[in-house]
C-alpha cells in the first residue's frame, strides 16, 4: 500500500475515499481517529493509501478533481 494523500480531517479523506472507490480504487484511511486526538498537532494527518498498481491511476483521479488536494 502506498499513500496517495493527506488531510488534516477525515471529512475530506472520506469524500476521496468515496471519489477513488466510485473509480473502482480500493483504497484505505489510515490514522482515522489520530485527528480527533491530536488537533492541530503536526504529523497527524489523515492518510489515504492505495495499492501500489493503482498508485498512478489514482493521483491522476485526485489531480483531475484539485479542489480536493
């Protein structure tokens, strides 16, 4: 697996994580509940992973959609 973005909530990466699976990407939120413990600590980012195949494919997705980078 391989991280294909960062957020600082997981608003945002739950409405990616939709925007990839929609483009039949699996995909995984990593450090979900990190946010809520460390708010506003640096390093506690919210991050969604891919697998290594679908690595392109998916920032290609993300660029595609830029307001939600």
């Amino acid at each position: 697996m391989k991280v294909v973005a960062k957020y600082p909530d997981i608003y945002k990466a739950h409405i990616v994580q939709g925007l990839l699976e929609n483009e039949g990407i699996e995909c995984e939120i990593i450090n979900e509940n990190l946010p809520f413990l460390g708010m506003g600590v640096a390093g506690f980012d919210v991050r969604i992973v891919v697998r290594e195949e679908d690595y392109d494919r998916a920032k290609e997705i993300l660029a595609a959609n830029d307001d939600l980078n």
